[in-house]
C-alpha cells in the first residue's frame, strides 16, 4: 500500500477513525453519517489484475460525509493539517458555497481537523470557517492559525467512538 506520506493516502487514518466512530454511531442509533464517496472516471484499467491505474476526477465533490443526527441534517469535511497554519486553500470555494447552502436549510455544516503533530482534532463550525473565509475574501490572511482555533472545540474520543464529534454539533447548537 504506499507511505503514509504520500498525496493519495493523505487524510486516511482519520478518515479510518471518523468512520470507525460513524459505525459505532450508527450501532448505537445516535446518528447516520455515510461517506461520500469521491466520483472518478477511469482512463487506464489493467485487465490482469482488474485494478484501475489511470483517472481523473469527475465532478466536483461536494464534502466528506453527510447524513442525519437524532433528525438534524449534518454535513462535514475532514482535513489535516501538519503545521500550526492551516491553508484555507485546503477548503474549495465549492465546498463552502455547499455548506452555506447547507446551513441556509437548517442544517449543520462544519469541519474536523487535525493537526497531525499535536495529534489534537477539533470541531470547527462553519460560522468560524466562514469568518475566516470571508477575511480572507477581503484580503486578508489565506490561512487561519492553530491560535486562532476555538479550543473549547477540541474533540475526544470516548470509549469505541475514537473521533466523538457529536459532542462539538451539540455546543454548536447551542451557540447558534
């Protein structure tokens, strides 16, 4: 399978977590999150071994997982972050104008990142990633720093549920 470093395995031990923790949440009828799965058209196909070598991205994606938590429509991407900045070029000007869209419905949108080095995961709402989007839109900074992250958003794990983000839509209902 190839190093961990690599651009097309970026992001998949938290992806792994995220959807060991959705299983566990569906188990326990808390929620239903499914991943969405990436559309891609392949070019090259090798017949021997029936493994795709060559694609290309079809339509844009719109975000990582989406689904539904004791009734309430949830969307969300997952990042990672190595460093202390995190590029909001990470975030596609697609993908924020689906997760406005998505909040306009009465939906929660909103962001799990990690910051790999720290080994810490916080739950970003989409008003914060959206602040720094706009500031950005004016402007300003194309990154928002790991000072800038509300740790109050922190996430943990709790018992089988190794990425417990539930508890960050619950405070963030709460705000609104």
């Amino acid at each position: 399978m190839g190093t961990w470093s690599t651009r097309g395995l970026r992001g998949s031990t938290l992806e792994e977590l995220i959807n060991h923790t959705n299983d566990c949440y569906r188990e326990k009828h808390l929620a239903l999150i499914q991943k969405i799965p990436t559309p891609i058209t392949p070019i090259e196909i090798d017949k021997k071994n029936r493994h795709i070598t060559l694609a290309y991205f079809g339509q844009k994606s719109t975000v990582d997982y989406i689904g539904a938590v004791q009734g309430i429509p949830v969307c969300f991407d997952a990042k990672e972050c190595a460093e202390n900045t995190f590029p909001l070029q990470n975030v596609h000007p697609h993908q924020m104008e689906f997760m406005k869209e998505f909040e306009s419905q009465g939906g929660v949108a909103f962001l799990l990142i990690h910051y790999t080095k720290r080994d810490e995961i916080y739950y970003m709402p989409f008003s914060h990633i959206y602040r720094f989007w706009t500031r950005m839109e004016q402007g300003g900074r194309k990154s928002f720093t790991y000072d800038e992250v509300d740790k109050s958003y922190r996430v943990r794990a709790h018992r089988d549920m190794l990425v417990h983000y539930l508890e960050g839509i619950q405070r963030d209902l709460e705000e609104r």
